[in-house]
C-alpha cells in the first residue's frame, strides 16, 4: 500500500458574470497566491461558461432528485472539488445573484466541504457582501480567512 494520496482539489468560482467583469483577474489572482503557500490542486469554476438558469428544480436541492440536466451536471461538477474558493464583488450590499443560484441549485455537493471567500467592490470592499447572506450556504464549512479588497 503506497500510503500516497492524491492532492486535495480545490475549486475557486468565478462569481461574477459580467461581460466586463474584473472578477477573472482576481480569481486568477487568488490562485497565484494560494499556490506560494500550498500544494492543494486549483481549478477555476467560471459560472458565466456554467450558465445555470434560475433554479428550475421542482424537489429542493437536500433531497438530491434533479429533474434537469444542468442539475445533474453542475452536480457532478461541484462533488469533484473537496473545497471552494468563491470570488465575487458586493453587489448593492451583497453577493451577485448568479452565485447564490449557484450555490442555491444544490446541497449534499456543498456539505460539510471548506469554503474560503474572497470578495471585493468599490466602496464596502465587500465586507458586507457574504455577511448579510446567511452564511453557512446549503450546508459548506465557512473559512475564517476570508479576503476582502477594495477596488
Ligand atoms: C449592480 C452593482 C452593484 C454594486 N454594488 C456595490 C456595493 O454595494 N458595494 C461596493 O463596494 N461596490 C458595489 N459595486 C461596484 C462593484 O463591486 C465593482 O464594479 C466591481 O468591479 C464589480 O465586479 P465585477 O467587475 O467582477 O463584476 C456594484 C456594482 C454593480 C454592477
């Protein structure tokens, strides 16, 4: 038995699905410097490729009987990662409505899994962005370090 275990994947989600968006800039940002200080394996979740529509699924997300096949696969997407970055700006004293979607359309996917946050805007810095939403979403392990930039 060789003991070796493959590196933990990490999923940092582009949050922001503005056409002129600064969100990809920052998320490709967030990689660099998480990569200087651990070995964990990052990929980029783009929601604006993943294209979700407004939830659409008639049972809700804890009981995991997706009708849709968009489901299905943002499904299997999201259960590949063991944990999450979330990159988003503060949109009007929260977060963007296409990552709540996306967080909304499921939950066992999310559940129990670490989940780190960085967020910006132009006057807040985002602080109250992930805040006022409720956290802990659909079930995931808020991290402490949370990172908050004003652009
Ligand atoms: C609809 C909308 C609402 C915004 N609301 C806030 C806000 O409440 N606080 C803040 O600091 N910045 C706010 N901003 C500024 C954004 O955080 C800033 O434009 C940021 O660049 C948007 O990120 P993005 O370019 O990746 O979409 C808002 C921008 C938009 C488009």
């Amino acid at each position: 038995m060789s003991g070796e275990q493959s590196p933990k994947r990490v999923a940092v989600i582009i949050g922001s699905t503005r056409s002129n968006r600064i969100c990809d800039g920052i998320a490709r940002w967030t990689v660099r410097a998480a990569q200087a200080e651990s070995s964990l394996q990052y990929a980029f979740i783009d929601l604006a490729e993943v294209n979700l529509p407004f939830l659409d699924e008639p049972l809700k997300p804890a009981i995991g009987r997706y009708e849709h096949e968009h489901t299905r696969s943002w499904s299997r997407l999201v259960s590949s990662f063991d944990a999450f970055v979330l990159v988003f700006p503060q949109y009007n004293w929260g977060y963007p409505a296409p990552m709540k979607n996306a967080l909304d359309f499921l939950y066992l996917e999310w559940h129990d899994k670490p989940v780190g946050v960085v967020t910006y805007g132009t006057r807040g810095g985002g602080t109250d962005a992930w805040g006022t939403s409720g956290s802990p979403h659909a079930g995931c392990r808020p991290e402490r370090r949370t990172v908050y930039h004003r652009c």
